[in-house]
DNA sequence: ATAGTGCTTCGAGTTTACTCTAGGTCAAGG
DNA sequence: CCTTGACCTAGAGTAAACTCGAAGCACTAT
C-alpha cells in the first residue's frame, strides 16, 4: 500500500505545503517518486513521518530533526550520536511535562479564585489595585 | 520591596527586551514608574509576571495574554469571560500534557530500539533501507 | 566635571516555521 | 482534443516573538 502527499497530510493533520516544506528542508530523505515525479509514500515512509510529527511536538527545531535524518541515512556508524540526541531530547520532554504541571497549578489556583472570591480575601488580602484579582 | 526590570528579568529567566516588549504590547498595563521613568515592580507585579510566564510557556499567545491582562484592568465586569478563557487554557494544557505522555511513548520505544538492536529485528522484520532504524 | 552604569524610547532586523503564488507537467474522462 | 484535477518546483510572503542598535537621560563615584 502506498500513499499519495495529500493522503499523508490527511493522515497527520499537515498540510502538504508543510510536507513538501519539510522534504525540501531534508526531513525526508528518502521518500519515492513514481514515474511522473510525484512522491509516493509507503507505510514505513508513514513511521518516519509520525516520527518527524513525535519529534517536532515535542520542540525539536527543524534543524535538529534534519540533523537526525541525517545520521539515519548514513547508516550505523552515527547510532551513538542518535541514541545520545533521543536520550537528551526525551529529557527536555519530560522537563516539559513537569512545567506544564507546574503551570497547571498556578491555572488551577486562579481558576479556583475566580470560583470562589472569598479566596481571594485570603490569598492577596484584598483586592488589587485596579480589581485585578489575579 | 520593589525591583528593577533587570532584576525581575533575572528572576524570571526573561531579558530585559522581553519584558520591555512585553510591556509594549500591553501585558502589564499598571507597572510603576520611578521619578526618572524607569519602571518599578512590586510584589503584586511579580505575581502578575509569573502569571503571564505561565500563559506563555503554557502556549497562550501574546495577543490572548493581553486580552487576559485588558479583561484584568477592566474590573470585575469581565469576571466571567477571564474565568471562560482559564477553564478553556485549562484544557488545552491538560491536552498538552496528554500528547507528551504520547510522544514521550514513541520517543521510549525508539531509544529501547537502539538498546536492544534484536528489538529492531521483531519491530521491522531487519533492517530499513539505507539502515535507518527507526 | 566627567566617566560609567543602568535605565529609557523608537524602530529596524532576525529567526522560525510555515504558507502561498505562479507557472508548469502529467494522466484520466467527456 | 481538451479540460480537469492532482501533483510538481522555485521562490516570495507572512506571523509571531523576540532581539538588537542608536541615541539619550539620570544618578553615582572619582
């Protein structure tokens, strides 16, 4: 089974500019054409994409993720390099996660302001300057 | 106890470009001013930064902070509109969280695969064209 | 008094990641 | 045959969020 661009950008929510931008950037380094220039994607083809998807959701610039490509296609020697890049990056990721949980708090405290007003006495002993309870 | 923009700008990882620019676009519409002109924080004011540090690493962009921080000056009329606006950033950010947890499954799964090459084996039936494992 | 430091504004420049336009090729259907 | 639609490239344009440079006050220390 093969895919053409536009079924690929309806699969991961992309437009196909963005896939073509991402294939011209070297994202992509190895997809297929068929015999009138089109590219054709397979289904491992669509496990590279989800991976450049997972990669940059996370905050991996597109230069990073190009430098990942890269290693890849070279084969076996960068291995190390690669491991070392995903280990680093699942670091960043996990910090991120860990903020978004910090900042979830500071949400909720807010939140829980504007619920319950009374809070707000107690929290900031009054209102603020301009009523800017938060 | 008041502090200087470098100071707050120290504290909050931000520079003193950022947080000038973020004056600019209006995220902090009540900040003091010395009798030089040079802008004084307080307490209250650093409250209000972290509050907007938070929106922005939660992903919420300027002009929303702003609406936010205009809704704040306003007064108690837009109470219920503020309150919209956090319980539905609520969301995303639990959106977010949820979709790193994901990514960070995928990321997991491709780091085993560098640990354990056999993995590699059962996951592709051997290797990739061009050996690019993943 | 004058040099240095830290602040000010205004506006221009930069980076990143798209996003779109123009003009063209190719294969199928009427 | 010719139109339609999906694809192609190259390159220009855009939006967001900074980031910086230039020129200039105000206070402090020598």
């Amino acid at each position: 089974m093969s895919y053409s661009i536009n079924e690929v950008a309806n699969k991961f929510g992309l437009s196909v500019h963005t896939l073509r931008y991402y294939d011209k950037e070297g994202l992509m380094p190895f997809i297929g054409r068929d015999k009138s220039g089109n590219r054709v994607f397979t289904e491992t083809d669509l496990n590279w994409v989800a991976m450049v998807c997972c990669l940059k959701d996370t905050g991996m610039s597109i230069k990073e993720i190009k430098k990942y490509a890269d290693w890849c296609t070279e084969g076996m020697q960068s291995i190390d390099e690669r491991k070392a890049m995903l280990a680093a990056h699942r670091k960043q990721v996990v910090k991120q996660i860990e903020d978004l949980h910090k900042n979830l708090e500071l949400i909720d405290s807010k939140i829980a302001v504007y619920e319950n007003p009374e809070l707000a006495q107690r929290l900031y002993g009054g209102l603020d300057k301009s009523a800017l309870i938060p």
